[in-house]
C-alpha cells in the first residue's frame, strides 16, 4: 500500500522540480502552524525557513516577520 501511494506521489508533476534533496512527501506534526514556526525557531534559529525568489529567510527572521505582521493587526 504505501508503495503505491508513493508512486502515486511521484507521478505529480510539481515533484520533477523539487530539489533532489526534497523528499514528495513529509510527516506534517499535529499542531498549529504557529506553533510550528515558533518551535523550529527555537530549535533552529538560523536554518532556512524559506527560499523566495533567491532570498533565504531564517526560521527567526521567519518568527519575527510574523510576530511583528500579528502586532500590526492588534
């Protein structure tokens, strides 16, 4: 069963422009997206968060765009 899902994967043809080390699938965790950023902003502040039309933006630069974007809607 979950070969077939994984060819099923591979069969999206979004996947043939990923990176080699991007794998077509991940463990998404049970929590919100917030959570998320915050947990891996602790855990790893200076890893990559993103990538954007070739500017990387670190996970605390990522927690802190968001923090400050949240404070302009208070």
């Amino acid at each position: 069963m979950a070969e077939d899902v994984c060819s099923e994967v591979m069969k999206r043809p979004w996947t043939s422009s990923y990176d080699r080390h991007v794998p077509p699938t991940v463990d998404v965790p049970d929590m919100y997206l917030q959570d998320f950023v915050r947990e891996s902003a602790r855990r790893h502040p200076h890893a990559p968060a993103l990538t954007y039309f070739g500017r990387t933006i670190t996970y605390s630069e990522l927690e802190e765009l968001i923090e400050r974007a949240a404070g302009g809607l208070e």
